[in-house]
C-alpha cells in the first residue's frame, strides 16, 4: 500500500542543511585527509593512536605501496548494552589506497548520495562523514550540529500513533562488499559487468579495495575506520531511496531506524518493507531489538529529557553533596528502567563535568563512577575525559585505582579495560606493579601489547629486549604479522624491518601521539 510522506506542518526556524548539502562542503582532498589523517583509528581506542604523520608522509611523496591485500588488528570494545563489539584497524597501506580510490571517485560518490536522498523533505540519515566543529575528523558518533541540523522527529510524530524502533543485525559485519556495486550501479548491471577487469568500473574496483582491507573477504566491512561510514551508506542510503518513495516517515542513526505510524497494523507494513529492501543488498534486521511502542513515550524512556529536568540547580554558586548524590541515584534507576543502557551513565557523567561542584560533591562524584567503571568497564574509556580531567583527580588517586585493578581485568581478558589503564600509566606517569614484560608477550591483543610496549621502552626496562624479540618473532610470521602490525611496527628498528614498513619507518613515520 502506497501512503502520502507525512507533511511538515511548520516551516523550520533556521535554514538547515540537506543531506547533500552537508556533504558538499567536503572536497575530495579534504575527505581524503580527513579519512586517511584521523580516522584509521577508532575513538574507542586509547587517544594515543594516531596517523598524521603517515598522511603528511603520503601528501608528500604520493607513494604507491606494495601491499595489495592484508588482514587487520581485531580489537574488542564493550557497548553500552555490555556486549562486545568487533573493531578492526587495517594496515596503513591498504586503508590508503581505498581513502585514494573515495577522494578520486569523490564526485560520483556525490552524485550517487543525491540521486538517492533528492526530494527528501527532512534528512533521514542522521550520523554520517560531514565536516565537524573544531575537529580534522570527519566522523563522530551521535554528533549533531544545532544550527545545521534539523530534528524532525517532533513533525513527524505529529499524528502518529506508534514509533517503530529496529535496527540491521551486526550491520557492518554482514555488509556484503559486492553490495556496493549493486547500489552505484543496480544490482543487474553490476552483476553482468562483474566479470569485466574491475579497473574499468571504479565501482568494482571501489569494492576490492574495501576487501583488500580485510584480506579479500567478501563478507563484511571494518568497524572503525572512517572510510566504512561512507562504504555504509552508499548502500543505505539506497535503502532509504526506496522506503521514502513509500511514504514512511522515518530517520535513521547509521543502522538504526525510527519510524512514526499512524496504526500498528502501519508499523508491521514498515517492518516488512523494510525488511524487503534490505535483502536487497543480503542484509537483515535484528528481531531481538525490534519494538512497536505505543506513543507518548512515558518520560523514563526519554531518559535525555529526565536527566536534564532533573539538572540540580546550584546553591550559592555550586552544587552540595546531597544534590549530586540525588542525581548520581538517579542515573542509575534510569539504566535499570531503560534495559540496562550504560549510555545513561556515560550522558549523565557527561552532564556532571560540566556542573560547578561543591569539593565533596566533586569527590563523591569521581567515586561514584571509579566504582561504576569496574561493574561497568564500558565507562573505562570516557574517564579521563569526564573524571580525570574535568573532575581534577588526583594523579595519586588515578594510579592507586589503576593499580587494584589492573590485574583483576588482564584475569577476565578485558583487554580494552586493561589497555586503558596502562594508557594511563603512561600518560600520568605511575608504575603498574602487576604489569610485567611477560604479560606483553603472553597476550595476543595488538593494543594491549602495542602500549605494552612504549610503557616499557618509556620505564627503561632492563628486559625490553624479550619485548623486542617478541615483535621480531611476529613481525616475521607469516598468519599473525599482519594482525599484530601496529605493536612490532611501533617496537622495531628499521633495520629490522622490510618493504613498504621499512620505507616510512626511515621516513620517521610514528602511528603513537
């Protein structure tokens, strides 16, 4: 059945931007820049990472590598549902001779991105590569831009009756990287042009490259690096071409989607039409996360609005002990009434580092979440951020958190956890004493091993040569080499090094800050 778009009542009150638009103020040298300089490195990695220089080395000498295809770094990272997400970092020569194919063929990209969203009355994609405020990255996770952005969901809840809520079962794993070809090109011409040298159809040739990062594989694309987010929604945004023409009002975040309808039987009809076009491109949706919520939505599961309502207002210039606690309690009930979404804590954290506190307020706060961190290691990362910086913590108090437990998260292999804490170290310069050099070498994280490393290179240790050897060893083997590239790269010399590695390491090309 064929339904009108839902009209827009009122006319929006700034000028926003269109999903082309938005888009359009990047040029290709700086989505090049942008994907290559400072999004080969996820933000849930430890900020120590980073690949400028090898964009500044690439800017300059427009190399031509010699890898064609390679694995990549595995790296785990808890989510705010408390399960564990697959991030991937592939080698730097890989991943730039795909951000080369994106910045040449970055006009058609375009062309492709208009084509699939013209006419749209609101934006539908919400999170996608744009150009940030204060920023060289390209991309960031639930960043939104006032003066830019419209919110639609407020006209579009007019009338409605019920918001669906669904999402794409383990989106990026299970893109299918011929995908991207069908929706550039449709699925039929791709297919009758597939057999043809992949060079002459740069859409194919998009998709080996993409599948170079991963070694080959056809099935799916890395979560973490920036040049995903854009291979992403050259499909979705396909998906939601076809879905618009249908009349659904919906947005979307990445892969998860919000539909307003006006009868239950509306919200099945989305469900299925969205399933339709997913399969399209070989893609599913996750049953397990799929609701049909009858609306108003009761203020617990607009947990934003609450927490901000509940904002303590400041005594005498700042907030007491008594207030913050109330808020502290607060978070937490909500993550109890909201399915357990550690999200909460980290917004309300977020809120806390901005409020002027009292001293004890400020102390209860930073053990308050020190605390949350170990029952909830997904906080880990936003720490130093949230409590060591904006909170002022006591380098003292860091160290001796940093210490208790350390081992008690290497024991559960909470390898992220793990690899925060001797970031650190490192950074706020204390000693883990449970962290040893065989620790470094009995891993198998890359990340863990990679900070393992410049921890004991910076301490001076006697044994950091079991390290290096250990690097050597891995370096020169032929299954893991590539999945440990950033830690035997960031510990070996030059002469011990081959190839395109040894290359930008004489061209002193460092991947830590």
């Amino acid at each position: 059945m064929m339904k009108k778009t839902q009209k827009l009542w009122f006319p929006p009150l700034l000028s926003y931007q269109t999903y082309i638009e938005t888009l359009k103020e990047l040029n290709s040298d700086e989505v090049f820049e942008g994907l290559l300089g400072y999004g080969l490195f996820a933000e849930v990695l430890p900020p120590i990472f980073t690949s400028e220089l090898f964009l500044d080395f690439c800017l300059m000498n427009k190399p031509i590598f010699t890898q064609e295809k390679a694995d990549y770094i595995k790296y785990e990272s808890i989510r705010n549902n408390n399960s564990v997400r697959l991030f991937g970092i592939p080698t730097p020569f890989t991943y730039y001779n795909l951000c080369t194919k994106i910045r040449d063929k970055w006009t058609d990209i375009l062309k492709h991105f208009e084509k699939m969203t013209v006419g749209q009355k609101h934006k539908i994609s919400r999170l996608h590569v744009r150009k940030l405020y204060q920023s060289k990255s390209l991309f960031q996770m639930n960043y939104q831009n006032w003066w830019k952005d419209e919110t639609p969901s407020t006209d579009l809840s007019i009338g409605a009756r019920f918001l669906v809520r669904a999402d794409i079962s383990t989106c990026f794993p299970s893109i299918y990287t011929h995908a991207i070809a069908w929706a550039l090109m449709t699925k039929q011409t791709a297919k009758q042009t597939m057999k043809v040298k992949a060079t002459r159809h740069w859409e194919h040739h998009l998709d080996k490259l993409v599948r170079s990062t991963t070694n080959l594989q056809t099935q799916g694309i890395l979560i973490g690096p920036h040049a995903s987010n854009i291979i992403s929604e050259i499909i979705l945004t396909a998906v939601d071409k076809e879905l618009y023409k249908r009349g659904f009002s919906y947005i979307r975040f990445i892969d998860d989607y919000e539909c307003y309808v006006s009868s239950y039987e509306e919200a099945e009809e989305f469900l299925r039409a969205l399933r339709g076009e997913l399969r399209e491109y070989e893609l599913l949706i996750n049953d397990k996360k799929t609701k049909i919520i009858p609306l108003p939505i009761s203020k617990e599961y607009h947990w934003t609005n609450r927490l901000n309502q509940e904002e303590p207002i400041p005594i005498n210039g700042v907030i007491n002990y008594k207030q913050i606690k109330r808020f502290l309690d607060l978070a937490i009930s909500l993550v109890e009434s909201n399915d357990d979404d550690l999200s909460i804590l980290k917004y309300a954290l977020k809120m806390v580092s901005e409020f002027k506190l009292s001293h004890n307020a400020r102390v209860l706060a930073q053990k308050h979440y020190l605390h949350l961190a170990i029952i909830y290691p997904y906080l880990v990362r936003v720490l130093e951020k949230y409590v060591f910086e904006s909170l002022k913590t006591d380098p003292n108090v860091i160290s001796d958190w940093s210490n208790e437990f350390f081992p008690i998260f290497l024991k559960q292999g909470n390898y992220e956890a793990a690899a925060y804490l001797i970031y650190f170290a490192i950074k706020y310069n204390f000693e883990i004493k449970d962290l040893s050099e065989e620790n470094i070498i009995d891993t198998t994280d890359c990340i863990v091993k990679a900070l393992g490393s410049i921890y004991f290179l910076n301490r001076g240790s006697k044994k950091y040569i079991d390290i290096y050897n250990d690097a050597l060893r891995l370096s020169q083997d032929t299954i893991q080499s590539e999945q440990q590239w950033l830690y035997w790269y960031t510990t070996l010399e030059e002469k011990d090094l081959t190839g395109d590695w040894k290359d930008i390491k004489r061209a002193g090309i460092s991947f830590v800050n």
